[in-house]
C-alpha cells in the first residue's frame, strides 16, 4: 500500500475471469486443491484494502471534527 504501485486487486486475483470463463462452473463437484482455500484468497488480497479503508475513513471522519470544533470557536 505504501509503494508507488500498489496491487490491484481487482486485475490481479482474477476476479473477473471468474465471470467470464465460467470459474465457478469449472470448480463444483470437483477435487480441485485451490477451492479449499478460495474464501481465505478473498480475506488475504482484501484485508489491506479494507484495513486502509478504515484508517483513511477514521483520519478523515477525525479531521472533520478537528476542523468543525476550530470553526465553532
């Protein structure tokens, strides 16, 4: 998240293959190594994104408030 190029997770996990070239359907009623481990994927690539979600949200909810007290005064 602090390089100049962060992932995309978007591009980068191949969500959009899923939809496109039938992933769910190539995966039912198999014995495929990866689908044991496909929900903790979404946890792994997401968890950054959603942590600094959090922060800049908190930062920017607290900057509000520091800006609203010092108008009030």
């Amino acid at each position: 998240m602090a390089s100049r190029r962060p992932d995309n997770p978007i591009t980068e996990t191949g969500i959009l293959a899923e939809f496109k070239h039938h992933g769910l359907r190539s995966r039912r009623g198999q014995k495929r190594a990866d689908l044991v481990h496909q929900p903790l994927d979404l946890v792994i690539v997401g968890w950054p994104w959603i942590a600094s979600g959090i922060v800049s949200l908190g930062l920017a909810l607290r900057l509000g408030r520091r800006l609203r007290h010092s108008q009030q005064r």
